[in-house]
C-alpha cells in the first residue's frame, strides 16, 4: 500500500531539516524563504521491533520492512491559493499526498528569520490551514456548477452531489476543515471523490530547540499547539529536527547509546513514522520464510483477501483460505512446528479481518 505524507510548513520552520533526518538526504535548509522549490521524495522504513526476532527465527536470504514515501513540499505563505509566488504548484504538490505532516515552528532564534517577524504556532498553522481551505472552496463551488443542471433534471446522483457540496461549502465558508465534518458511510466515498485538501489527515509537529526536547515539560508555545491539536481532532507529537539530524547519522548501536544518555525513549523520527501510521489507522502483517521476511501495509479492518492483494492481485482473485499464526505465540514456543503441535496456526477464510501482527501463508488458486 503506496502511503504518502507531504512535510508541509511556513518557510524557515524546519521542514527540510525534519526530510533530511527522516530521509538521510542532505537538501538544502537554508535561512530564506522558499529554500525549497520543486518536492524532495523519501522513501523510509518503517521502525518495526517484530522484524529482528522474525530474522533470527528464519534466518531469511533478506529482511524488507514496511515503507512510507516523504515528501518535502515548499513552504507555503499567504496568497498560495489565489496562485501567489508558486502557490498553485504547492498546493497541487499537497494534493497528491495521502496525509499531511504540519511542521511549526517552536522555538526562538532570533538568527533563524520568520516570515511573520515573531514565533506564534497558530497563527501559523491558521495561515496555511486558511490556503487549503479557500482553495477548497474553489474547488467546491467548480463542482457544485457542474452537477447543478444535471441535479435540476432529476438525476438522483447529482442531487446528492449537490446537498453534500452545499453542507461543505458552508462549513468552510465558516473557516473549518473538512476533516472536522461528520460523515455518513455513504457520504465518504462521495467526498473521497471531491479531492479535497482539508479533508486529509493531518500530524502537527512541533520543531522545538534542544533544551526543551531534553526537558520534562512542554514549553509555552509547544503546549499552545498541542492544545490547539486537540481542540481540532488533529495529533501533535514534539521533536528537534536539528538534534533528529544528528541522531540520524549515527550507526544503530550509536543511536540506541545517545538516546540512552539523553533520556530519549526512542528517536522522534520513529515515534513521527509510527505517528504517521496511527494518523491513517495502518497496521502491518508478516509474510516469513527462508528466502525472505516482510512486513506489509494494510489498512486496519482489512480482509484476508484484500492483505492477499497487497501481494500480489491474483493471490486475491484466486483466494482459497489464509494459515495464520499470532507473532507473540511464535516468540513464546519459537518454531512453526511447536504452533502446529498447539493448535496455533489456524486456517480462515475470505471473512477474516486481518489483526495486526499476524503472520500470514496465502493459499490460492489462479
């Protein structure tokens, strides 16, 4: 499953900072506006602790852990949707992402210019926030115009297009995000069709400096922002994009030593991709065997079937049954052979909605 989130920030908040240790690239993270101009894409892997203990089980020819594709998008400012500067280019970049990782700036540093003259989280989370959703607007009212006649003629799709566009616009018109509208099941798949800006998800960042990062509380402007957060239904988490950077060119074992010294659980960038996954309700599924070990993404709630898929789609279309057995059993009895002797592996069908963690043999017939 192709899964894409767009770093999106005013300029000079820490965006290509954050790519850079995420990714291990090296693009410029100048002290200008709109250092970044056309999008850098990333692809990283997923941190995942069921792998290593996999590897060792099977002793694989190679281990290939889940993905997520970053991409830096350019700092947006005000105008970016009436098309100021490159704004229609940015926005068209965010269109084309799954979910959306808001950097803000948190920290002072009167050597790093803000845009705005002043450090001020929502203030600059409403700026871009307000970009998405009059280009939204923009959008609403065009499709709103197209299905107008057909919905005067009777046509019954149209009509529902149109009841569902007007509760839209007028919500936006109140300056609020899409994604903070309720839906009806049906009305999903209608407004997934819309391609919508502020209907994606989002993940606030906070780039806070170095002696917050290694202190017990929040700072001031970071506690504004996470209570803005939650107030919106959106998530937060904190990092420093400068100290992840640096975090991010150690070995393995260095990485583990510093985050020990500092009192760091883990490095934010794994608690940012696993935030990431949480934002697009994602879980991951194990294919095991001599030749290789692979962790699969898949939306939560999925069927055998449709994990089958991400696969490959002839092992959907020719779906006999899954043999499935549970990670935490194989790490209690170590062997497929002792969760054979037990009962543990278990062969279900095309209703079995797939749990995270499970390892999974597809049996099928093309």
């Amino acid at each position: 499953m192709a899964l894409t989130c767009g770093i999106v920030g005013l300029p000079n908040v820490g965006k290509s900072t954050v790519f850079n240790a995420l990714t291990g690239s090296d693009i410029p993270a100048e002290n200008y506006p709109f250092c970044t101009i056309d999008p850098n894409v990333g692809i990283v892997p997923v941190p995942d602790e069921k792998l290593k203990p996999l590897t060792k089980i099977y002793k694989p020819e190679k281990t290939i852990p889940a993905i997520i594709e970053f991409v830096d998008i350019a700092g947006l400012a005000r105008g970016a949707s009436k098309g100021e500067g490159l704004g229609n280019q940015f926005l068209g970049h965010i269109r084309e992402v799954t979910a959306i990782v808001h950097v803000v700036r948190c920290f002072e540093d009167e050597n790093v210019i803000h845009v705005d003259g002043s450090i001020d989280p929502i203030r600059d989370i409403e700026t871009i926030e307000s970009e998405l959703i009059i280009k939204d607007l923009d959008s609403v009212e065009k499709q709103l115009y197209r299905v107008v006649k057909s919905a005067r003629s009777g046509d019954k799709e149209a009509k529902a297009d149109e009841a569902l566009l007007e509760r839209i616009r007028t919500h936006l018109d109140e300056i609020k995000p899409v994604r903070s509208m309720e839906f009806i099941e049906s009305e999903l798949e209608r407004v997934k069709r819309y391609f919508l800006l502020t209907m994606k998800p989002v993940l606030y960042v906070a780039n806070v400096d170095e002696d917050e990062i290694l202190a017990e509380t929040r700072g001031e402007l970071t506690q504004r922002l996470f209570d803005y957060a939650e107030s919106t239904g959106a998530g937060a988490l904190r990092l420093c994009g400068k100290l992840e950077q640096e975090i991010a060119r150690l070995e393995e074992k260095e990485k583990i030593e510093f985050c020990a010294e500092y009192g760091l659980p883990e490095p934010g960038l794994d608690k940012l991709i696993h935030r990431a996954y949480d934002l697009l309700k994602l879980q991951s599924f194990y294919t095991a065997g001599p030749k290789e070990v692979r962790a699969w993404t898949i939306r939560k709630g999925s069927t055998a079937p449709k994990a089958a898929a991400e696969i490959h789609t002839d092992f959907e279309k020719g779906f006999i049954k899954a043999a499935i057995f549970k990670f935490d059993d194989l790490m209690i009895h170590g062997s497929e052979k002792a969760l054979k002797e037990k009962g543990l592996i278990s062969l279900e069908g095309k209703e079995y909605i797939v749990q995270e963690g499970d390892c999974i043999y597809f049996r099928f017939n093309v």
